[in-house]
C-alpha cells in the first residue's frame, strides 16, 4: 500500500479523484500505525502531478504558506481549469517514458545513407 500511494501518478479523470484516491490510500495506512502526515500527503500529491502542473508546484514549493488537504484539492482543481483553458479545454497528459530510444549520431547516417540508397 505505501508503495502504490508513493508511485501514484495522475494520468487524467479528474485530479479532484486523484487527490481524494490518494488520501484514501493514505487513511488505509493509519489503522496499521503507518499514518501519514497531512504535509507529507501534500508533498506526494505534489509529486503525482505530471508536468502540465510544473509551474504550479514550483510557486507552492517558494510560497511561505503549507496548505492543508482542502486547500490543495481546491487549487489543484482551480490549476487543472486554468490549464485547461490555455490548452483549449482539454490536457494530455504524455507519461514519462524512463526509456530514451536515443540513436547514436552514427545510427542516424547510417540510416540517412540507407535511404538515399533506396532513392
């Protein structure tokens, strides 16, 4: 369960869901003495949040204010619209691939002279 709620990610469906997902897992935790802080739950909200959210976390992360579990449904969700709307009314959220498919220069002349070949 604590791995599961420290690897969340959110990949769409709403980050009010998200949220409320991962604090259920979080109060899961407490009747096995394994509780979690309502900072700490901030903090791996914070961290579940693709990209898109960027800029967010980084103005939380500077602001002198920590915000309690409400406050942080309520401003991702007003985050989510905010993005949203400066995209035209929908996100896609691209998973980070932790593979690079990167070709090594000499791959790429290879493959450009393979094709000049077929011309």
């Amino acid at each position: 369960m604590i791995k599961q709620l420290v690897t969340e990610r959110y990949h769409g469906g709403g980050v009010r869901d998200h949220i409320l997902r991962m604090s259920n897992m979080a109060s899961k935790l407490k009747p096995m003495d394994l509780g979690i802080t309502d900072d700490f739950l901030v903090h791996l909200v914070m961290a579940s949040l693709p990209k898109q959210f960027d800029n967010f976390i980084v103005n939380y992360n500077i602001s002198p204010e920590k915000w309690k579990f409400e406050k942080l449904i309520a401003n991702c969700v007003q985050e989510e619209e905010r993005i949203k709307e400066s995209n035209g009314g929908s996100i896609n959220y691209v998973k980070d691939n932790k593979k690079k498919n990167h070709k090594s220069p000499t791959s790429k002349a290879k493959q450009s002279q393979h094709l000049l070949q077929q011309q």
